[in-house]
C-alpha cells in the first residue's frame, strides 16, 4: 500500500541549513530504497529564529504552530536564542505552547565513536526530561531587597527559614514543579522502560535543597509507580517482597550523585527521568561522554495527543556555521526517531544501521575523528548515502 506523509520542517539557524540538507537527503533516500517509491514524505517549511525575524519580522510565527498542530510532527536544526536579552527561547516556546511534556533523549555508546572514558559502553540511557515548566518558564524579576522580603512575608508557607540576604540589585526566578506535569514525564518514562523492557526509572532530582519542587517531583513519582504500577515496579524497600524479575526497579538519585554515577556507574541506570533543568545538563553530560552532542538525538513529544517535534539537541554551534564541517548526526538520528515514530521501521533501520558501520569504519565528521582525514558535512551525507545502497 502507498503511504504518503506531510512533515514540517524548521531548517534552523547556524549550522542547521547544512545538516538539514544531508538530513533530509538521507532520510528521502532511505524511504526510497525501503519502500520501493511507494512511500514519500512531503516535506514543508515552516519558518522560525532568525530565519523567520528575516523574512516575517517575528520569530515565531502563528503558521509554524498552526503547521505543526496539523500535522502532529515537524523536525527542526537547532535554533540560536539570544544570553541576557531578548526574545525568549523559540526552542522551550515551541515545548511549551503544544505541550510536547517529554523530552525524550535515547543515548547509547556507538562502536567506534571516541569518547574520554575506559568503558563507555556502559552507558545505555534514556533521559526523560520534563518539558513545560521548572525554570524554563522564564519568569523572573528585577527586585530589589526590600521587594524580595515584602514577597516572603507573602509565602509564608515557603522553604526560605535562615536565608535572610538579599543584596539590593537582585534577580528573582520561578521554579515551577507540578504534581500533574510530574506524574504525566514520569508516567510516560516507566511506560517506555516497560515496553523497551528496560530494568530500571531512576528519577532525578535536587529534593535535599528544594524539597517542594524537586523533593515534590520525587515523591510523586514514587507514589505514581505504586498507585498505577503495581505490578510492574518495585523499589528497594519492597525487593524482598516481590518477584522482580519482570518488574522495574524504581530507583532515585540526587543530581550530584547522578553526576557521579554517569561516569562511575552508568550501567545502574536504564531510563532517567528529571525535571526540566536538571535534565537538560543531564542529556549534555551523558552525550559528552560518549561521541559529544553532535551525535545525541532527540524528541519533544506529548504522549497523549501524539504530537511530536524531532530535533538535533545541540545549539547552532555559531563557531563553526558555514564551513561544511558540522556533524549531521544528531538530526539524521532524530530523523531515525520520528522514522520509527510514523512507524517507516525498515527506513529508519536502514539508516540507523548504515551510519553506525560508517563511524566503525571511521568515514566520520573532524568531531568524532582520531585522524586528520575527517569528512566534511556533506561528504559524510555522501558516503552514507553509498552506505545505504550498497547495503541493500
Ligand atoms: P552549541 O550546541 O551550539 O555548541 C556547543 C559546542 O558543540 C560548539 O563547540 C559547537 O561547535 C559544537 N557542536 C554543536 N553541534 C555540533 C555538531 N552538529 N557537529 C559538531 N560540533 C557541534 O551550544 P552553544 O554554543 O552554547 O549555543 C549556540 C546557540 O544555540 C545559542 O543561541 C543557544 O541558545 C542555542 N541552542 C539551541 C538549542 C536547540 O535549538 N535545541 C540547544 C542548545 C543551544
């Protein structure tokens, strides 16, 4: 049977325009030698960032969103937001107005691809990271002390007993942690190590410090796993009771430890599931260990309405823009994602497995090489093209 698909998609700023065009050359190709040209994607473009400030004055505008709703799926390049000033993230924006809830970031160590530690092929996470509040709701203040106090007066229910200085020029940001939203990211995390048949949730939190938001964001998820997943989890406190076998281990760490534990001890921990910031390092730190951000792939996805936005998870990389040298690898992975995600397997097993004999062969982009003869951007796009249609 034909299939036919219409995807948006943002090119993104930086580097963006030049993984873009590999990308989506690759995953065309894929398509077409899996489905024997009876699958195609439409792909359209939908503006955002500086692209979009160029050719609409504003950086997001209403048809990128309306475009996406549609659809249900886009996959965008990274996308550059301004330090200190200015417009707010389109990135968190676009999390945010469709409530994608989970940031979904699979990362496992690839053969061949060099990395700083002796066993790097211990880590095999997936990091669910809480998309819609914590921090990124970007609410802040300009407050000067006495506002501040007059504000504590106010919340008197608050956790700020000794914590009595407040310079006069000082900032002020909400951290914002629901029980909803908790549960929904933490929820969807056992879901994904249940029907990955994954041992282990590790939540992460700073609950010591912020016992409220983060110590919330903790306690919740316990509770969930026992109210809605009873007999598919257990924790260290009831491991001597059951058979746990099948069942998950749900497990938390404080996020120094976890840090710790990335390097350490990355085999203890399956699928990780944090709040917004935290889980933002997270991703990073894991990535950094094995083949760095330029290999990490991602997804922001509402598991509930099915609504998904693919996308590389590094930044616009503005030092190297423009040269041809940037590694298209964290899109063409997120493009295996959202493959994988419209159900196009044969697809994205095709690519997913040609680009990993491509690094054991070390035909790789300057980030991933331990040799001078480094391929460029769209050389690499070339070589896994050839990679592809020779495996078939
Ligand atoms: P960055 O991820 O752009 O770059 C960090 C380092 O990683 C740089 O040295 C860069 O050259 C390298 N790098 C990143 N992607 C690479 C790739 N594909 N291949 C090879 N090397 C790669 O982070 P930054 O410099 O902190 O941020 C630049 C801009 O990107 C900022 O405006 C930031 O807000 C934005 N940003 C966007 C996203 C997103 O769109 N999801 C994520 C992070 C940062």
């Amino acid at each position: 049977m034909n299939q036919n698909i219409t995807i948006p998609f943002i090119e993104g700023d930086g580097i963006g325009p030049e993984i873009w065009a590999v990308t989506k050359q690759i995953i065309d190709k894929a398509v077409a030698v899996s489905y024997e040209g009876k699958n195609k994607i439409e792909w359209v473009e939908i503006l955002a960032g500086m692209n979009a400030i160029e050719k609409t004055g504003l950086p997001l505008p209403d048809e990128t969103i309306a475009e996406i709703k549609k659809h249900k799926i886009a996959i965008k390049g990274p996308l550059t937001t301004p330090v200190g000033e200015g417009f707010k993230s389109i990135n968190v924006q676009l999390r945010q107005i469709l409530d994608l809830y989970a940031c979904v970031r699979p990362m496992g160590y690839i053969k061949g691809v060099k990395s700083e530690l002796k066993h790097p092929e211990k880590i095999n996470m997936t990091v669910f990271r809480e998309n819609t509040e914590d921090l990124y709701g970007g609410i802040e203040f300009k407050m000067n002390s006495k506002e501040v106090h007059e504000i504590l007066d106010i919340v008197k229910n608050s956790n700020s007993k000794g914590y009595v200085h407040f310079p006069d020029t000082t900032a002020i940001a909400l951290k914002i942690v629901s029980k909803q939203a908790s549960e929904r990211l933490i929820r969807s995390a056992i879901n994904y190590a249940i029907a990955h048949k994954l041992p282990s949730v590790t939540i992460v939190h700073k609950g010591n410090i912020l016992k409220f938001t983060e110590g919330g964001f903790r306690n919740w998820g316990y509770a969930l796993a026992k109210e809605e997943f009873p007999d598919q989890t257990y924790t260290w406190d009831t491991k001597d009771s059951v058979d746990t076998s099948n069942r998950i281990l749900i497990q938390d760490r404080i996020a120094d430890a976890f840090f710790q534990d990335i390097i350490l001890n990355p085999q203890k921990h399956a699928v990780v599931a944090s709040t917004n910031l935290n889980g933002d390092y997270i991703s990073d730190a894991i990535a950094g260990c094995i083949g760095g951000i330029g290999i990490s792939p991602g997804a922001n996805i509402n598991y509930k309405t099915g609504m998904a936005i693919f996308e590389a998870t590094h930044g616009s990389a503005p030092d190297i823009a423009g040269k041809d040298i940037a590694n298209p690898l964290s899109l063409i992975f997120s493009g295996v994602m959202m493959l994988h995600h419209i159900g196009w397997t044969a697809a994205a097993n095709l690519i997913d497995a040609a680009a990993k004999q491509l690094i054991l062969k070390g035909k790789v982009t300057g980030d991933l090489s331990i040799t001078k003869a480094a391929l460029s951007c769209s050389e690499f796009g070339k070589a896994l093209i050839e990679e592809m249609t020779s495996a078939n």
